[in-house]
C-alpha cells in the first residue's frame, strides 16, 4: 500500500512489516540494563506491577482509617460528666464513642467537647 499526495512525488510504503518501537522500551534499552525489546518489556511490566502494588497498598492503607480507642467512661472529664444525669451515666458502656451518647445529651455538649470524644466514624 501506497501514499501518494497530489503534485508532489512522494510515496511512502506501509507495510505489515513495520515494526515500532515505544518510546519506554527506548528510553530502558538507552539505559544499558537491558540488552533488547523484550528485555524491556519484561522490565517495564515488572515496574507496572510494583506500581500497582504500591497503589494498591496506599489505597487499602488509606480506607483503613485510624480508629481511636473508645472513652473509657471512669475518665470522662468532669464538665462531660456533669451533662449526664445518673441515670445515662449508667446506661453508657465502660467504654463508649461518640455515637454511644443520646442525641439530647449530645446537643448540650460544646464542640470543643464532642470533638474531644472518639467517633466510629472518624
């Protein structure tokens, strides 16, 4: 198969033949650690997967969220303590996170406060 431009005499052969090269399997073979094309492009699937393995690493490290300890309830700072009545104090578990404490306790507390108590959410 031929190219052929109009008023010109420039023909350009394309053949099946044609082999080209990527300009990654270039720039490893220029490098001197490999010593042809399927050398790097073994090298270059070898860096792929290390990618993708880093990827997936700091993928399931980063949905993996850090959870704080529950609150232990004999170390509730006093103000918190003093919003509870006996009755909801003794409701909570030993050890409780922010989703434990009922909403109308909750609502009184100050944000200083709600921040200070550890969530299952955060």
């Amino acid at each position: 198969m031929s190219v052929e431009f109009p008023g010109e005499k420039y023909t350009k052969n394309i053949g099946a033949n044609t082999s080209k090269t990527s300009a990654m399997v270039k720039w490893i073979m220029k490098t001197g650690l490999v010593k042809d094309k399927t050398q790097a492009n073994i090298a270059l699937l070898v860096i792929a997967v290390i990618f993708l393995g880093i990827s997936t690493s700091l993928f399931i490290d980063s949905n993996s969220a850090v959870r704080l300890n529950p609150m232990d309830k004999n170390s509730i700072p006093e103000e918190v303590r003093l919003q509870f009545s006996e009755k909801v104090f003794t409701q909570l578990p030993e050890k409780f996170y922010l989703e434990d404490i009922p909403s109308n306790i909750l609502n009184k507390l100050s944000p200083e406060i709600i921040e200070s108590i550890p969530s299952k959410n955060r």
